[in-house]
C-alpha cells in the first residue's frame, strides 16, 4: 500500500526496551517496552511498516515506523445496558417529579 505525502498517518516507535527501564517502574511495567504511537503528517511518499519523519499538527517532526493512515480512535462505552436506561428514567422522576417536568 503506498501512502502519499501529506497524508495523515500513525507511527511507532520503542523508546524504551524492557532492559532500559528505570528501577523504580513497577515490576509488571519494566517487562514491556516503553512505546510511543505519534500522529501527523506524512513528509515523504512511502508503504506501511517503513521508516519515516512526518509533521505533527504542533509542527514537530517525528521519526518511526508506519502503522496506519487515516488513524482514527477505535474504543467506545461499550454495549447499552437497558436497566441503566430504566435506572436514568426513575432518578428523572424522583429529582424532577416526571415527565412533565423537563
């Protein structure tokens, strides 16, 4: 997949391995690598998995790996849960008086 200048990408980098932590980060932390994912503008025409620079939207430039174009936030609140839907409807009725006061 070639991705075009200028495009809005995702890159990654390892900033720290797991050797490179500090003594002080908790056990379970120092087991992984310290990762950073930076977002921003493309500088050069290249593929997925390349090494490349692009431009933050604060004009920094930033080096890494290319993730993904068009990165977009992938999490929500979850599933709705109708008794929580009943649950707002009731605390409406006994902080409001019902319906007929909105």
């Amino acid at each position: 997949m070639n991705v075009k200048k200028g495009d809005w990408v995702l890159v990654h980098n390892v900033i720290l391995n797991p050797d490179q932590r500090a003594p002080q980060v908790p056990d379970d932390t120092k087991k992984v690598p310290l990762e950073m994912w930076v977002k921003g503008f493309l500088n050069h025409d290249a593929s997925i998995n390349d090494e490349v620079e692009i431009t933050t939207i604060t004009k920094r430039i930033v080096k890494g790996k290319l993730v993904e174009t068009n990165p977009y936030y992938k999490h929500d609140y979850g599933k709705c849960i109708p008794e929580l839907l009943q649950i707002g409807l009731q605390l409406k009725g006994i902080l409001f008086g019902g319906e007929d006061c909105e």
